[in-house]
C-alpha cells in the first residue's frame, strides 16, 4: 500500500466516526502503555503477555498465545515483534471508546514502519483491536 492510500485510509476512518470533544477525551497515556506493554511482550517473546493486551476478538480467536505469536510474524508484523524502539505520534479519538494511534517504529533493518493501532476500551481497560502498518521508506539515524 502506497504512502498516499495508507494515509487516505485513516483518515477515511476519522472522517467516517467523526472526533469527539477534547472534553470527553480520555488520557493518551492509558491506551499508549496497552501498546507499548504489548510490544515489550513481543520482544521478550511472551505470548501470554501479549494476548493479554489484545481485544476480545483475538482472545476469542486464539486460545494458544504460542499460535497467536506465530500469526502475528505471518501477519507480516515482524518489524514490530523486532523493533529497537518505538514512537508515538497522533492520534484520532474517534468516541470515548475507540481510538486510532500512530506508532512509528524502527525495525531490526533500521527502516522506520508506520503502524495504524485501533484501540477500544473493553471492560478490563484499552486493548488493541486491530493494526495497520507500512515501511515508511525513512531510514533510522
């Protein structure tokens, strides 16, 4: 997918749900520690750990976190199973329960990825619903 559709993409999403008042908007920090959490269980190749910051659907559809690893690198998601390291830039609050995150990262080949996270808050707190990523093209310093 090509930079241009990737960003059209989202900002389709943002344009479908529409944004919520900076009133109603939880702290950034609560679902950014769900995705940071889950990446340092990626890397310490905790599957239980993971799977626990995953949203119900995933909960539902793997019951063996081994499994759930293993999909995830056939996914294609190895730049972040991988990462040395991670940045968050903007994010779209698209309700009060569901919120898009920009998460750059820097992949084992020091390309820098670009991954699309939607978050939504279940009863036990933020998990990730879902992710989109892209190689950026940009090279890491």
């Amino acid at each position: 997918m090509t930079k241009s559709l990737w960003y059209a993409a989202f900002f389709s999403l943002v344009m479908l749900f529409g944004a919520v008042p900076a009133r109603a908007a939880p702290m950034s920090a609560e679902w950014q520690a769900v995705i940071t959490g889950q990446v340092d269980a990626f890397h310490a190749e905790d599957g239980t750990a993971a799977l626990g910051f995953a949203g119900s659907g995933f909960k539902a559809r793997f019951t063996d976190p081994a499994v759930f690893l293993q999909a995830i690198r056939e996914w294609g998601y190895g730049a972040i199973m991988e990462s040395s390291s991670h940045s968050f830039g903007a994010y779209q609050l698209i309700d009060p329960d569901h919120v898009l995150q920009i998460v750059d990262f820097m992949g084992p080949d020091q390309v820098i990825y670009r991954a699309a996270y939607q978050l939504v808050r279940e009863p036990d707190g933020w998990r990730i619903a879902g992710v989109q990523m892209m190689k950026t093209g940009g090279m890491g310093a």
